[in-house]
C-alpha cells in the first residue's frame, strides 16, 4: 500500500481534520465529484437519470460511528422516507447501510432490530436491502447480523472484503446458505495480520473469490454476486468466465460508484450487463471521501487544483 495512501486512510478516522476539512471550500467542491449532493432529492434525481441508460442504482446516506444510540433513529426514519421517495420516482434501486450507522457499537440488538424492519419494508416495495462491510474489527459482528438477517428474507446481502486473509473462509459459510454477496477489494486501513498488503494479491483474491460464487454449488435460491469493482482487467476476466460458464445473467450484476469511470458505466450497460451505480449523498461525507482519494493519487490532485482555483 503507497504511503500517501495510507496517510489518507489514517487521515480518515481524524476528527480535527474532519472538522476542518468539512468547512473548507474547495474541498467541498472537490467532493462534488463523487455525490450528486447532500439531499437524498439530489441522489434520487441523479438515480432518474441514469436509469434510460439502464444503469440501475444503489443509494447510501453517509454516515458511520454514530455516538448516540438515538442518531439511529433518525437514519432509520431517514431511510423509511427514502423508501417513499423511491416508489414515487419509479426507479429502481436498493439501499445500502453500515451497521455502525445503526447503532451497532451502542447497542448490536438494537442495530439488528433497526435492520429488521428495514428489511421487512424494502421486502414490501422488492428492494435489496445491503450490509456494507466496515472495518476489520466489525467483520464478526456484521457478519453474525447478516446470518440472523438472511434465513428471514432473501432481500438482503452484505458486502465482503478480498482483502482480508479471512474471506476464503467466510466464503464457504456464505455459499452454504446462499447468500447475496456484493464483493469489493476492501477500503479500509488494515494491518498485514488481517488484510494482504500487496495490491496484486488483493486482485488475485478478489477474482478467486468471485470464481467461487459462480461456481455451481453456489447456485443457491436467492443468491446473488455483486461484482463491485472499478478494475476494468478483473471486470473482463470475469465476463470472460461468465461467458464461458455460461453463468445465467440472474446470478449476478456489476456494480461502481457514482462518479468513478461513469463511461465504462456506460459502456457496460450499451452491452447488455447489469449494472449498478451506488450513489452516496449526505452531510457526513469526510471518512468516505478519504477512503476515495486514497484509492487514486490522482484525485488528490484534483482536489490541489481546486484549491488554486478557490
Ligand atoms: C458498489 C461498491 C460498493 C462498495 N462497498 C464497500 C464496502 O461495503 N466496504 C468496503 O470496504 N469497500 C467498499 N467499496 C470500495 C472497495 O472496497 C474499493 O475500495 C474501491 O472499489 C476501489 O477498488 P477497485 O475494486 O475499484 O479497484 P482498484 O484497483 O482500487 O481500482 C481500479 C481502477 O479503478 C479506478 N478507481 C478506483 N477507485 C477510484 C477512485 N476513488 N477514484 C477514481 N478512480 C478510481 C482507478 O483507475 C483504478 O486504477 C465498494 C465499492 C463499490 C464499487
């Protein structure tokens, strides 16, 4: 991992510079680029949009490491009216919650309970209800909410980390019950006793672990494998094994962030593949935006170019 990558990583879980860094001009414009706006209003209205290319959505109200058990209050009725506000657009989309966001390092029961009915109104309108994965210390606890979650509904799937030297294992508890599983690289900073440190390693795991939820025995009903990721060789290497497995289009969609490579989004959908674009909107948008600068060094000098222009 670069050392500027790892400096944004740390810099991501600073409060001083999250205070700071939020009342900054430029660096607000700069975030522009990642999120619509802050109103769920500008993530809906962007979701409308992208939907004539047949880019379907994925929204997340930014947020995590709430300090008051009553804040998860306010994300849940928050996204109960995001609910409504789907249904009216007509679009079609799922939404996306970290558990910490609901109060899951207050109080884990009341987290699960705030998932629970979340996911009992998502199931009413149809719509995926998914479990980001945070960082490498809530893995067991998010894990154990999505196993209690899961024998429930089959509309709800959690997100899964190639990083981590865990995963391979984690994987074969997930097949078995015929998960719904959104694979990323991981976005967080972690030790090398946890997370593999060498990028190619990561793309290795990520393409291994990818080949094992489309295998047959994987093939369970519900299941389903969101291939999330912005690397353009893995995407290929595994329309590839799609293609060649002849894997049926249900078992699967691709899915990038809003803003990222928004023409291979493009692309992909002129192609006839499912996929997703997760738009983040709100007010807490510092720790993400960190983890996003650091994943391109290129966007650091976005942001030094929008200093200079004020
Ligand atoms: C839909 C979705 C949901 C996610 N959910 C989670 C989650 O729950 N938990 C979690 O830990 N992580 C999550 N992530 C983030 C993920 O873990 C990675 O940090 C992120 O996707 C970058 O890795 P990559 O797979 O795109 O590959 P990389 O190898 O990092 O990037 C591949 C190429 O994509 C481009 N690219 C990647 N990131 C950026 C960027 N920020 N700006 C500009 N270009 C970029 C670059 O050109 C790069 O060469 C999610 C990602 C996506 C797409």
């Amino acid at each position: 991992m670069s050392v500027m990558r790892k400096a944004l990583l740390w810099a991501s879980t600073n409060a001083w510079l999250r205070e700071r860094a939020m009342r900054t001009g430029f660096v607000k414009k700069s975030v522009k680029k990642f999120m619509p706006g802050e109103k769920v209003e500008d993530a809906i209205q962007a979701a409308a949009a992208l939907k004539p290319s047949g880019i379907n959505t994925i929204l997340t109200r930014l947020g995590e490491n709430i300090t008051h058990l009553k804040e998860a209050d306010d994300v849940f009725n928050h996204y109960m009216s995001v609910l409504a506000l789907v249904k009216q657009a007509g679009i079609d989309t799922q939404i996306s919650i970290k558990p910490t966001q609901l109060g899951y390092d207050q109080d884990p029961e009341k987290c699960f309970d705030y998932c629970m009915k979340l996911l009992r109104a998502c199931e009413q309108q149809n719509v995926l209800f998914w479990l980001d994965m945070e960082s490498s210390p809530y893995v067991d606890g998010t894990l154990a909410l999505y196993k209690r979650l899961r024998p429930q509904s089959a509309n709800v799937g959690v997100a899964i980390q190639a990083y981590l030297i865990r995963t391979d294992k984690d994987l074969e508890d997930l097949v078995a019950m015929g998960a719904l599983v959104r694979m990323v690289k991981g976005a967080y900073l972690e030790p090398p006793t946890v997370a593999f440190p060498e990028k190619s390693r990561v793309d290795e795991q990520y393409y291994k672990n990818c080949e094992r939820l489309l295998r047959d025995d994987a093939n369970k009903p519900g299941a389903l494998l969101h291939i999330a990721t912005h690397d353009v060789t893995l995407q290929e290497r595994l329309r590839a094994l799609i293609a060649e497995r002849k894997i049926d289009p249900k078992r699967y969609e691709f899915a990038m962030l809003f803003g990222i490579n928004s023409a291979r989004q493009h692309e992909l959908a002129k192609a006839g593949v499912k996929i997703r674009c997760l738009i983040s909107y709100g007010e807490f948008w510092f720790p993400w935006y960190m983890r996003r600068l650091g994943e391109r060094p290129a966007n650091v000098w976005f942001v030094v170019k929008n200093m200079f222009k004020g």
